[in-house]
C-alpha cells in the first residue's frame, strides 16, 4: 500500500467515525434534521426502495458504499425513511462505516 493510500484510508476512517458519531447522537435524541428537497428527491428515485428491500441492495452494492449519509435525515415519506434507515443499519452491521 502506498503512503498516499494509507494515508487516505486513515481520513475516510476518521470521517466515519466522526459522521457515525454524530449521526447516532441526533437519532438516539430524535433530532435528525430533515433532508433538504434536493436530497429528498435524489433519495426518491436514486434508490429502489419501493421494488427491492435493503438487504438486497446491500447485498449488490454495499461493498462500494463506503460514504452513506441518507440515514442521517429525515424524509416525509415515512417508508422512504424507514427504507433508508434500515439500508444504514445493515451497512453498519456488516462492518461498513456509514
């Protein structure tokens, strides 16, 4: 590995924990914020949440999702959160930092 890899890795390493953090902090108090429109929308249609569950997303492409932060929002379809929430919390269980 070279200096430049490791040295990238060891930010990305950082920003998750410290996104993880802060994440978990607002969700455990119930003050996640709500995701601007445009987050919304790219949410709505970048995800096939109404045709296929988290699991199976994750199993397709959760090894290439090393930067999920949509489950650090609130949507006002409350089966887009729940979808999106659910994605988060298997990457998280699988060892990916969200």
């Amino acid at each position: 590995m070279t200096a430049r890899r490791h040295r990238l890795e060891q930010l990305t390493a950082r920003w998750h924990e410290r996104h993880e953090a802060r994440r978990s902090s607002l969700a455990e108090a119930g003050t996640l914020p709500a995701a601007d429109p445009e987050r919304e929308a790219r949410a709505g249609t970048f995800f096939p949440w109404k045709t296929e569950s988290p699991a199976e997303y994750a199993a397709r492409y959760g090894a290439e999702m090393t930067g999920y932060t949509y489950d650090a929002y609130t949507y006002t379809d409350p089966a887009l959160q729940a979808w999106l929430s659910e994605l988060g919390a298997i990457l998280r269980a699988r060892g990916r930092r969200c």
